[in-house]
C-alpha cells in the first residue's frame, strides 16, 4: 500500500518512517515513468529517420541512371548524418544525467577559453551562412567550477543554436563575463522564440513549429541539464538589443572568483 498516510494502527514511532518510504517509493516510480517515457519517444524520433533511409535506399536499389543514383545516395548521405547527430545527442544527455561527481571530475574551468573553442570550431558553419559571429570577454579572466567537456557542450549547443536559427547575413555574439557571478550570453538577430514556447524548447523533442530547420529537440534540454549540474540557471528571452534571442546562463559565485574590484577591472 503506497498511500502516503499510514492507518491509523501503526504505532505512532514508525509512522515517519513509512512516509519516507512511502514518498521515496512514489518518487521511485515517478523517475522510472519518466524513464519509460523517453526511451519511447527516442525510440519514436529514431524511426522517422530510419524511415526516409529505407525508402530512399529503396529507390536507389532501382537506380539505373548514375546521375540520379548518385542523388540518391546524396540524400542517403544526409539522412545518416541527421541520423547520427540525433543519437549523439541522446547519448549526450544520458551522458549529463549520469552522476556528476562519479562521471566527471570537477575541476577550474576557465569559460573564456571554453567560449574560444567554440567560436573557433562553429565559425566555419557562421561563415558558411555570412553569420557574423563573435566573442567577447579574454581567456583566464573567468573560472567556473565544473567539467570542461560538459560546459563545452553546452556552450556548443547554444551557440549552434543561435547560428541555426539566424537567418543569412544576421550575428551571434557570445560574452562571458562577471555580474556578482560568472554569466554566459549568447545574443543572436535571428527568429527568435515566442513566448508560449520559451519554456516548452527545454522539453524533449520540443520544437517551434515552422522554423524550416533540422533539429533533434534534444540541445536546451542537454544544456539545461548541464548547467542544473554546475548549478547555474538558463533563460531565454527576447533580444533586449532588438530582433532574436538572448540565452543567459548565469552560473554560482564560488571561492575561484577574484575579488569584485578585480574583476570590474577585467570586464568594465
Ligand atoms: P533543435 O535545435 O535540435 O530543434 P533544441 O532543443 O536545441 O533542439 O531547441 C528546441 C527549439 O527551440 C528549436 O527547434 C527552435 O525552435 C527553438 N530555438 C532554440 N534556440 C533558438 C534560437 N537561438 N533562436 C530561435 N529559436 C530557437
């Protein structure tokens, strides 16, 4: 019997104990649903993929044009990478929801340099769509305490983001900096996210609909789960400089930051 109130036999001593139980048992449940739940819905948004594949493998086995064929195995091409890309980032946030402190050591990371990676690996893609993307705030100025692979990956994330759903020609700008704690922002020109959804895109699979762009559903969540494990905070809001999205990730004041009076002279 799970009911979270004991009858009224039970001697008075133990009665806390068995709604402990009681509450641990129903949280039990809970996470095991939740469990149950996703495994569902990947295995759900696997099959669309799997499915194009099928088909157009289909077609290409009746190819007899080589022009053509090799079309069609372009496309094949494509779908395995989105394919792909969505089992990466399943693993990823099985990866994030992993124990911490069991998985990963935690460590001084300096976000700058994090933001540097980033900027550098994703510029290429920038380019590719005349995105003017920058980055703000010097290496070494900035320590968080936490996993590098893992900030990384949310940096990642958010920028890949504010790239994709730039259109041509728009800008990303990602700034690290200090206000009482360390704080990340990604500020992008692009569609930005209406306010009915600015909750729901950190859920899984969790899409705008009619954005027109690739995608898993699966980045804010990752982020999200990233940044509950440094204890930082994520929020998305309209950009206040005009046009797009502003992600703010604003993560615990530790013992690693400089005095206050330091640091306003490093970020003024
Ligand atoms: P994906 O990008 O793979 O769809 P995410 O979880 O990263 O998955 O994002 C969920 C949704 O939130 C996206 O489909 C998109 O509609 C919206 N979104 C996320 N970042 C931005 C952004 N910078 N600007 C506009 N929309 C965004």
């Amino acid at each position: 019997d799970l009911s979270p109130v004991p009858p009224a036999s039970v001697p008075e001593e133990v009665r806390p104990l068995i709604i402990a139980f009681n509450d641990m048992m129903a949280r039990l449940e809970e996470n095991l649903q939740a469990q149950q739940r996703f495994i569902a819905d990947a295995a759900h948004q696997m099959r669309t993929p799997l499915t194009g594949l099928k088909m157009q493998t289909d077609l290409a086995l009746h190819e007899t044009d080589p022009e053509q064929l090799r079309q069609s195995l372009a496309h094949i091409a494509e779908s395995t990478d989105r394919a792909a890309h969505l089992i990466n980032q399943l693993l990823s946030l099985a990866r994030a929801e992993a124990s911490f402190e069991k998985l990963y050591a935690v460590e001084p990371v300096d976000l700058g340099a994090v933001v540097r990676e980033v900027a550098l690996e994703l510029f290429p893609r920038a380019q590719t769509k005349s995105i003017d993307l920058g980055a703000e705030g010097g290496e070494g100025e900035l320590l968080v305490e936490g996993n590098a692979v893992l900030l990384r990956e949310l940096v990642k994330n958010l920028v890949d983001n504010a790239i994709k759903y730039t259109p041509r020609g728009g800008h990303v700008t990602v700034r690290t900096r200090f206000a009482g704690s360390p704080v990340l922002e990604i500020e992008d020109s692009g569609l930005g996210i209406p306010d009915a959804d600015r909750e729901r895109v950190f859920e899984r699979f969790y899409r705008v609909l009619g954005s027109g762009v690739d995608g898993s559903g699966l980045g804010l969540p990752i982020v999200r789960e990233i940044a509950e494990l440094h204890r930082a905070t994520v929020t998305l809001d309209a950009n206040p400089a005009g046009q797009g999205t502003l992600a703010r990730v604003v993560f615990p004041r530790s013992h690693l930051q400089l005095p206050p009076a330091v640091q306003g002279d490093v970020y003024p």
